[in-house]
C-alpha cells in the first residue's frame, strides 16, 4: 500500500480518536466518581447538537458560539437528572453504593426517554449545521485535515487539559477528587458528597454539551444520532482506564488510529468490528485499562 495514504489515514485516525476522545471525558469523569454507567451520555450530546441547530435557526448564533449557552444548560440538566432521577436510587443503597444494573437501567430509561421526546418534538428528518468558517480543510504538509475535525479535535485536548487543572487546584475539583478515592472518608472529612455527584453529573454533561456544538458543523444531526456515539465512548473509558482524563483520550486516540488505518485494508464496518477485538485484547492484558489504576 501507498505511503502515503497509510499516513494520511493515521493522521486523520488520530484526529478523530482525539474527538473521541474528548465526548467521552464527561462519561470517564461520571463513571469514575458516582461508578455508573450513563447510559443517556449519547443523548446529552444529541441534545447539544440540537441547541446548535436551533440557536442558529433561530437567532443566527454560529454552532462555535452557542457552546456559551449549551454548556451551562446542559450543565443545568445534568445536575437536575442526577438530583432528582438517579439521586432517589443512591439514597436506597447502603453507603450510597448504587447497584450497576439499577444505575444502568436507570440511565437507559433516559436515554429512551430523551431520544423519543427529541424524535417527537424535532421529527425524523436529518438536519445540518453549518458554521461561519469558511475553508474545510486545512494542510498540514502535504495532507489536507478537515478544520472541523482539527478544532473539535484541539478543543477536546483544551477541554481535558483545563478539567485536569480545575480538578487539582479548586476546592470543588479537590472533592470532586477524594469522593472518586473513598466516598466513605469524604463524607466523613464534611464533604457534601450527593452535591459532589450533582455537580460531577452536570460536569460530565456540561462536557459532552462542549463537544456536541463542535461536532455539529460535520455531523448529520438526527434524533438517533447520540447512540453510536455513547456506545463508543463507553468502549474509549473502558479502554483508557475508568475516571482517567489522559487515559480517555488516550483510548479515543487509539480506537480512532486502529479504525482508519484498518479501514483501507478491509471495509469500515469491518474495521469497527476489529477495533472491538482490539478493545478485547487489551482488556485482557490490562484489565485496569491503559491509563487506569489496578
């Protein structure tokens, strides 16, 4: 095979593994402090996807701008989901230990919840986002990069970056941080540990918001369209190492290499098959994760 399109194949498999990477921040973020499974995290992203569309439909708001109302309504949702869904269901569990099952059944309900109210409210059809940017591509050397793809794929990279710096050296980050460790001794220590999961589920909400208006722009948008998406990060988090931030870029990054290179070898649906061997493999050396803890 050519050289050339091998690399530009791992090129943009490393792009896209970034991207990947980045929607599933907020699902590692989750999973590690509250240890559930958001199932509904693929419907969060579709609705920030639909408040791009619409705040460009409506007011004109280009999708990069509208992450300045997403966010913190996403964040207002998250933290409304996990206060008043899933919070009744902790406090039924001894030392606010959830059984996995009840969580993701939980959490699924939503999702169909969710998916079904988009699919009545918006319809069917697929619709677009379009952005103010101009160029769709961008060299790099002498391979073209999709723009949309590059700013999705830094932004995740900030994202992750400026996340770890919040965690470490603010006092919420820091709680966040020890009720992940021991919710136990947190609770002791005078951590408010249900605001804790509040705050960590509107977070991880808050973060797939961010990710989903910058998706928007090169992603047909339909009601459906959070699921591959929330399928694949769970197979990133697993991958990268459960709460990890390094760990799921890390996975994303090696998920999305695998599959484009795989891809001019064999047909894509085949090549997404493999990445699940892969995934598997893995696993089996590293039951942690590449990045978790044993």
């Amino acid at each position: 095979m050519d050289f050339y399109v091998l690399s530009y194949s791992a090129i943009n498999g490393i792009v896209v593994g970034a991207m990947l990477g980045g929607i599933a921040l907020g699902l590692s973020l989750i999973f590690g402090v509250l240890r559930i499974v958001n199932f509904a995290h693929g419907s969060f992203l579709m609705l920030a996807m639909y408040i791009a569309f619409w705040m460009q439909h409506l007011a004109g708001i280009d999708p990069y701008l509208s992450v300045l109302i997403a966010a913190p309504l996403m964040f207002g949702i998250g933290f409304f989901v996990q206060a008043y869904i899933i919070a009744p269901l902790i406090k039924r569990e001894r030392a606010l230990v959830v059984e996995p099952i009840s969580a993701l059944l939980l959490t699924a309900g939503v999702y169909i919840v969710v998916d079904n109210l988009a699919l009545m409210s918006f319809g069917p059809n697929v619709r677009s986002v379009t952005s103010a940017i101009e160029s769709t591509t961008v060299m790099l050397g002498e391979y073209p990069l999709n723009t949309f793809r590059l700013v999705a794929a830094f932004a995740a990279l900030a994202m992750a970056l400026l996340v770890s710096l919040w965690l470490a050296r603010t006092d919420m980050g820091r709680a966040i941080r020890a009720t992940a460790l021991n919710r136990d001794a947190a609770a002791m220590s005078g951590i408010n540990v249900p605001f804790v999961y509040n705050v960590t589920f509107g977070l991880g909400c808050a973060m797939v918001a961010v990710m989903g208006c910058l998706i928007a722009p090169f992603i047909p948008l339909t009601p459906n369209v959070g699921l591959s998406f929330g399928i694949k990060s769970f197979i990133v988090v697993v991958l990268g190492g459960i709460g990890s931030i390094t760990g799921s870029l890390l996975g994303g990054v090696v998920i999305g290499l695998f599959e484009s290179v795989a891809a001019q070898f064999v047909a894509t649906p085949t090549a997404a098959i493999f990445s699940l061997g892969l995934f598997i493999v893995i696993l089996l050396v590293r039951p942690q994760g590449l990045m978790g803890r044993k």
